[in-house]
C-alpha cells in the first residue's frame, strides 16, 4: 500500500512539473512578421478581449484603448480598460529594453517585473499580478504571449494560474490605428 502510495505521489509530481514546461519563445524565431515592439506600441491601439474561467465559460468581456510610446529603450503603454459589466480600469506599463529581444515591464499591480523575450513575431511576457477579487487581493501568475499577425493586427492568448492551477485565460485581438 504504501509503495502504491509513494508511486502515486511520483506520478503526481512529475505531472505537475511536466505541466509547468511551457513553448520556448525559440520556436517562432523564424516566424513572420518580425516583432519589433517599439514599432508596434507606438502609438493608439483598440482592443477587445474576454476573461474565461478554468470551465472556458466567459465570465467579462472589454474593450481596451492603448496609448504607447517609446522614448529610447523605454516604453509606456497607457491601457484604459472597459468592462462588460461597466466597471472601468486603468493600467500603466512602463517596458525597458534589457537587450536584444528582451524587456522587463512595472506596473502599479504587477508584483516585482513582467519579464519578456521576443523571438520572430512572438512575445512571451511572465508575470505575477496583484489581482482583486471580492474585497481580497490574489497574487496571480500569468504566461502571456503576443503574436504579430501583420502590420496592425497582434493576438494575444494569457493563461493564469495559481500554484500551477490554471484559473483561467485571457483572449485579446488589438488592431493599430
């Protein structure tokens, strides 16, 4: 029983560290468009996106304008967010570049630093945010990619989780103006 047991618990483990390996951003290095986020987020940007629950039923959807700008190697993407039950939300990010295909990003409910790779037309950003939820605040981990379909059109997919658990996703297609 308790071989069973201890087996078992191997099994999980390894699940659960096999779950936590994700797509290496290398895999869309060749993709085309190039992604050059200092060309893209510069600029006004509209959105439209929806938050779906671990089940996949869409819980809120919104609508974002994005107003991004870049000043040498840093660039403040201004989001103003509205919400499908009216409520409204603003978010501030301030993205560095660090070198080459690669950014870290702050913002006032992001904990510690977004960190980013652009490999081809992907962006892979990983970040912990500081997500309130029913008068508590979460801290919740977010694997967010971007990818570049053409000139003004990027499509953007963010799974998050809480101690591997997946919570959720969010969907967003932005269009340059």
């Amino acid at each position: 029983m308790l071989r069973t047991l201890s087996a078992s618990l191997f099994a999980l483990v390894l699940a659960l560290l096999a779950g936590c390996a994700g797509v290496d951003p290398a895999a869309y290095r060749s993709e085309a468009p190039p992604l050059v986020l200092e060309r893209y987020f510069d600029g006004t940007i509209d959105g439209w996106g929806m938050f779906q629950d671990r089940s996949g039923q869409v819980k809120r959807r919104f609508v974002v304008t994005i107003n991004a700008r870049w000043n040498g190697d840093t660039g403040t993407l201004d989001e103003d967010f509205v919400w499908s039950d009216g409520e409204r939300q603003k978010r501030v990010w301030t993205l560095r570049r660090v070198a080459p295909g690669r950014y870290v990003g702050t913002a006032a409910d992001i904990v510690g630093e977004a960190v980013g790779v652009v490999e081809g037309n992907a962006l892979n950003w990983r970040y912990t945010m500081a997500l309130p939820v029913d008068g508590r605040v979460f801290h919740v981990d977010f694997d967010d990619w971007m990818f570049l379909v053409d000139d003004r059109v990027m499509l953007n997919r963010a799974a998050m989780s809480k101690f591997g658990v997946r919570l959720g996703e969010v969907t967003l297609s932005m269009a340059r103006r």
